[in-house]
C-alpha cells in the first residue's frame, strides 16, 4: 500500500461527496455531536459515512480518527497506519456555499501514541475549487510555495477564528494585532483552519493565529466562558484540524507553533478534549512569527488583568 496514493485518494473521494452539497439548505441539519463536542451537521455525516465506506473497501488495515468519529481502529491484526481526518474542515463556510472549506487528511505510523511529529503525508484538497496541497516529509510540498516576504505587523495579512471561543475575551488578547493591521493590512476570519493556513503557502496571507487553548491554560478562569459558547464542550483546534497543513507548511519552510511560540511536534495526534487541543502560530517567515507572539504575550496579561 503506498499511503501517499491512499492519503490524496481518500481526499478525492470525501470531496466528490462533499461538493454537490455546497450551500445547500439541507445540510444544514443537525444530526448530533461530534467527539470533540462540536454540532455534527448532515453534511458532515455524508462525509463521515462515506469516508468510512472508502477505507473499510480500500484499506481495512488502516485505523482512523475524524473529527466526528473519533478513533476507530482497523479490523483485524493491529495497524500500521492511522489517517487523521477532518472530512470538511470549514463546515460551515461549505454550508454557505464559499469557497473556505477543505478536505484534510494526515497520515502517521501507528505506534502506541504517535504524535504531530510523526505525520508522514499532509493532503489539503480545497472543496469548491480542487486545488490540493501535498506534502511527504522531507520531500517538500506540491505545489510549491510562495511565501509572503512581508516582516511587518502593520502590513500584515492575517486570519483568525471565532467559531467556539468568547469574542470578548479573544478580542481582548488580539485586539491590538488587529487594530494595527486592519488599515495597512488585512484581517480576516474564513472559517477553517487548513484554508487559513495554506493561504501562507500560497501568498496570499502571511499569518494564521489562534490563541485559544493558551488561554484557557494561563487564565483557568476564562474556560467557563469557553464551554458557554461551545454547549459545555472547549472547541478550540484539535490535531485534526492541524496535522496535513502543519506538514504542509513546515515542508515549505514557514514557520508553525503554538501560541507560545514553541514546536507542535511532541504534541499527541489522537484526541480532540482541551488536553489535546493546541493554539498555532503559522507565519511566512520567523521575524514576523516572533512579533506575533509578543503580541500575544502582552495580550494574555490584558485578559489576565481582565478577569482578576
């Protein structure tokens, strides 16, 4: 099995589902809770199900964890791979019928507790247009890159999410960063994770920051206001969300960690609750990443001052 032609097969396939049902009304329904807490919408569970289809047909051997199923392990003896996969990351961006939303699979050795370093293969496939990004560790990302040059704040292009955190307190720690770039540069909020940040791949951002769990891990206090938002679940970006674009980016020498400015890579693969979720910092180059989390730093002491 060449799990690169598995990983880029399976991406081809939940788009092929996940298309025709672009801004569609109908997908909008609820049809339960995901594993890490998140609404499950019926266009999920059509990607869901027809992920589940492909695998058990193509390669049962190969366990897997998505975003609404969780881990669900292969039949049989025990596998040497696991696929992490958020069938359509940017739900609802799909929903509307926008062009923000991708297919993102990961695949890493299946050791007792393989982590964000493990991941061999990263494919990023975007829904409405089929554009993909591949990239295979130490072999480079396809296409290749075109990184922003840009090393200022001012002239920042930049994206952020709201989806699950507390505007107030989210404001209250990027607030200054987006003050400063709105007028010289760009904010935006597209809504997936894995199109925000191939966006520095590509040029057209320079930056993707997501401070969530960093705080909820310095200010305890805050996670109340968390699970408000999130109907008793934290939904700050789990490794599913994180993984194929991760090695994507890393594969193209931009620079991604978390919102302490420290490596992903001992961080678990497998699991979506706040012990392994993970804020992020992507960048097009290490001036501008450092910048931002000195931002973010002085931002944290705001909401910690905020809710003392």
């Amino acid at each position: 099995m060449k799990i690169r032609e598995l990983v880029t097969d399976l991406a081809a396939t939940l788009r092929e589902e996940v298309l025709p049902h672009l801004g569609a009304h109908a997908g909008r329904a609820h049809s339960g809770a995901a594993e890490g807490g998140d609404v499950t919408f019926q266009i999920d569970e059509h990607a869901e199900t027809r992920m589940e289809s492909f695998l058990a047909e193509r390669a049962p051997e190969v366990s897997f964890y998505s975003e609404d199923r969780g881990l669900v392990a292969a039949a049989g003896e025990r596998a040497e791979w696991v696929l992490v996969v958020d069938p359509i990351d940017g739900t609802r961006p799909a929903l509307a019928g926008l062009e923000s939303c991708c297919v993102s699979v990961a695949a890493a050795p299946l050791d007792s507790e393989p982590t964000m370093s493990d991941v061999q293969v990263g494919c990023v496939l975007e829904v409405k247009s089929g554009r993909s990004f591949v990239a295979e560790r130490g072999q480079g990302l396809e296409p290749a890159a075109s990184l922003s040059e840009n090393r200022s704040l001012e002239r920042m292009f930049w994206t952020y999410g709201f989806r699950g955190r507390p505007a107030r307190a989210l404001i209250e720690v990027l607030g200054d960063l987006i003050d400063v770039s709105s007028v010289g540069g760009g904010t935006f909020d597209l809504g997936s994770a894995t199109y925000d940040m191939t966006r520095i791949a590509t040029g057209q951002l320079d930056a993707y920051v997501e401070p969530g769990s960093r705080m909820i891990d310095e200010v305890p206090a805050i996670r109340a206001e968390f699970e408000r938002i999130g109907g008793g679940s934290v939904l700050n970006n789990s490794p599913y969300d994180l993984a194929a674009a991760t090695i994507c980016l890393e594969e193209c020498d931009a620079i991604v960690t978390d919102a302490y400015g420290e490596p992903l890579a001992a961080r678990p693969l497998l699991g979506s609750d706040h012990s392994f979720q993970m804020s992020c910092v992507a960048a097009a180059n290490q001036e501008l990443h450092a910048a931002i989390c000195a931002e973010i730093d002085t931002g944290i002491e705001r909401l910690r001052a905020a809710t003392s």
